[in-house]
C-alpha cells in the first residue's frame, strides 16, 4: 500500500517497448502480415497478435519492401468466463455466523492493532472496537474520527486492520470478497495478501516487506477516486520495493463514486507465475512472470478482443519492476481501512467517519487444463 505506478485500461495505447498499438479488437479481420515496414524488429499489435518487422526473404519484393511484418505471434489473453456465475468449487469460505456487533470468528481473524503509521504515513489507531460482524454473515469495519476533525494530518482516528495471519493461509486458486468500499476521499481500503514468510505475530519479521511478496487485490487509490489492484516485490538483492516503493499498479475502470455506492467482487485467479484480477467474476488485468529471464509482463483488457501488454524487469525500460517473484508461497489475507497515507489531503474530512462493508470472503479452486489449483492450510 504505497504509491503506485499506474496502466489506465482505455483504448489503443503504447505498449511494451518498441511495440505499438493498432487500432481493431480483432486480430483476425485485417493484419499487417506480410505488409511493408520501415523499423526492423519493431513491432505493432493488432487485438493480442503482435506483428514484427523482418527482414523480407521474398526475392521478387524485397527489394521495393526490403522489411516487412511477420505472420505474428499470439500474446496472452484473459479467461471470458464470468467467475461470479461459475466459480470453481468451494474450498473455503469466512463464517461470521454471530449477532450485529459481536467480535469477528477468533479462528479466522486476528486485528493487527496499535497506532503504528503502517509505513505509510496512515493515522489511524487500529483497534478490535472499529470492526464487528453484521448479524447476516459479513462484518464491518468502522472508520472514526474521535478528536482534532478539522484537519486530517493532526486528526485523531479509530478504524480496523485485520488479517489471517497465522490462523488461514491459501496458495493459489480463486479468492474474492463481495466488498461495499466506504465513501470519503480521507479513506483508503483494501483487500489484500502477504506472503506468509513474514511473520510479526510475535517476533520481528522473518522476511521483510516486500522481500515476503504483497498482492492488493482492491483498494482504493488516488484520494479513494479509482479502483486498483497491484503487486509489490522486492528489486533483485535488495530490500527495495519495485519501482522505488510504488509496486505495480493496474486500475480499473471502476470509479470511486461506483465502488462506494454498491457490492461489487474483487479477486484474483492465482497459479504459478501469474495472477490474474477479476471484478465483478470478469477478468480485466493479470500479471506474468518468466523465471528464465526476470521479466514480468502485464496485460490489461482494453476491449472485448483487444488488449494492453507492457513487459518489465532485466532488459527492459523499466528494470526496477520484476526480477523476483514471491509469490508462488501461501499468503495470508488482509482487509483494512487505513485513514490518510499516500493518500492523504489536507483540510477537514467530510464525513468524519465511514463504512467499509464485507458481505463474504471465498476461496474457490481454479482450474487450467486439467489442473486444479487451491490448497488451504488453517493453523
């Protein structure tokens, strides 16, 4: 939860270097195969095919068209299955089966308290008061401000951050919460994950952030204006986080007015190397890594057909991103409303409290081919 390197998911824009977008989602109509080009290996996209420039080994043309595109090779795409209509199989699920306002399930949660700042700046005092269960299965985390309203940065604060951490692990497979986000520019929530290398239940970490791997699944950025999921890992031998302490960040096409004014599902589907985030069950971003070469690679729907890639990592104009990947490890998950931080502003918060509702948590197994990803490990 730091600042973010932000993709907007618009139309045909820019991708990985040298490579550029062409309009058309579908790559099956018009391509430029076989047609003139002037940038030897560079390349356009058109829908998920990427086009190269080569040399042209065609005797007759060559010499009036000495480069032109290859046949183009398929980039990756995102699953079309709506997951909130057919998940996998259930392999776990939260239970809050308490009455309005009784502590959350002790077996499940823990509240990682105090007035701590996080190591980003946030000014709340997280406490086991700010959140409760509903009575109807979900709970609620209660953002407060008890003293000091009218300015934000000398304000005082009661919210919740809880987590998992040493009671339920997970490794891959589908995981969603049905999230109602709390309104007011002062919060900044999320649903998230932690490798569970990082272990502060009663001891100093055992491997420090981001070294342990974060994975945000939902939270709201940008004075808790957009919707955003990002990963956050550490540059190669160092404790540094990617990008200098911003991870990396896709953001979706939900507003903040959107995401504060309804239930909406957020989640990843998760397997080896890659993490996909799906909202609302449809799969909008994901992120690859490829071990042989450090690189990671983003794609982000743009259309129905067409798609945004960037690549990071050794080799690439953005090096500080990838590199490592921590994220093939059980993580525990997070949820919290954090007030201020990196996404702070001054002057007086309007409403001086707010709402993060949490209908349900569920873990579901995922599948590719013929193989089946979850494992659920509880303490």
């Amino acid at each position: 939860m730091k600042s973010k390197i932000q993709i907007m998911l618009a139309g045909a824009l820019v991708v990985a270097s040298s490579v550029v977008a062409m309009a058309g989602g579908n790559a099956g109509a018009s391509t430029p195969a076989g047609k003139q080009c002037y940038a030897l290996k560079s390349s356009v996209l058109v829908g998920s095919v990427t086009y190269t420039c080569i040399a042209n080994t065609n005797a007759k043309t060559k010499k009036s068209q000495p480069y032109v595109y290859d046949k183009g090779t398929q980039m990756p795409t995102l699953p079309t299955t709506n997951f909130d209509l057919h998940p996998g199989a259930l392999i776990w699920s939260d239970s809050e089966s308490g009455t309005s306002g009784a502590p959350l399930n002790s077996k499940v949660w823990s509240v990682q308290g105090g007035k701590t700042g996080f190591g980003t700046g946030e000014v709340e005092l997280s406490t086991s008061s700010a959140v409760a269960q509903d009575g109807t299965g979900g709970f609620a985390i209660s953002a407060k401000c008890t003293s000091n309203c009218s300015n934000l940065a000398t304000s005082n604060w009661t919210s919740a951050r809880i987590w998992t951490n040493g009671k339920v692990n997970f490794q891959y497979g589908e995981i969603e919460a049905k999230i109602w986000m709390p309104s007011g520019s002062f919060n900044w929530p999320a649903f998230w994950m932690m490798g569970q290398s990082y272990t502060s239940l009663t001891s100093a970490p055992s491997v420090t952030w981001p070294n342990c791997g974060e994975i945000d699944i939902a939270e709201g950025l940008n004075n808790n204006s957009t919707e955003s999921s990002t990963i956050h890992s550490n540059q190669p031998n160092t404790n540094t986080d990617w990008g200098g302490g911003s991870g990396l960040t896709q953001r979706s096409l939900l507003t903040g007015a959107q995401m504060t004014s309804g239930w909406h599902t957020y989640g990843i589907l998760w397997v080896p190397n890659s993490i996909i985030f799906i909202l609302d069950g449809v799969a909008w971003a994901s992120d690859t890594y490829t071990p042989a070469t450090g690189q990671l690679m983003t794609t982000t729907r743009t259309g129905t057909n067409s798609y945004q890639y960037k690549t990071y990592g050794p080799g690439t104009d953005n090096p500080t991103l990838g590199g490592s990947w921590p994220f093939n490890q059980p993580f525990f998950i997070l949820v919290n409303d954090a007030i201020g931080g990196v996404s702070q502003l001054t002057g007086t918060p309007t409403p001086a409290s707010a709402t993060m509702k949490v209908a349900s948590v569920k873990y579901y197994q995922y599948t590719v081919g013929n193989t089946h990803y979850g494992t659920l490990t509880v303490h």
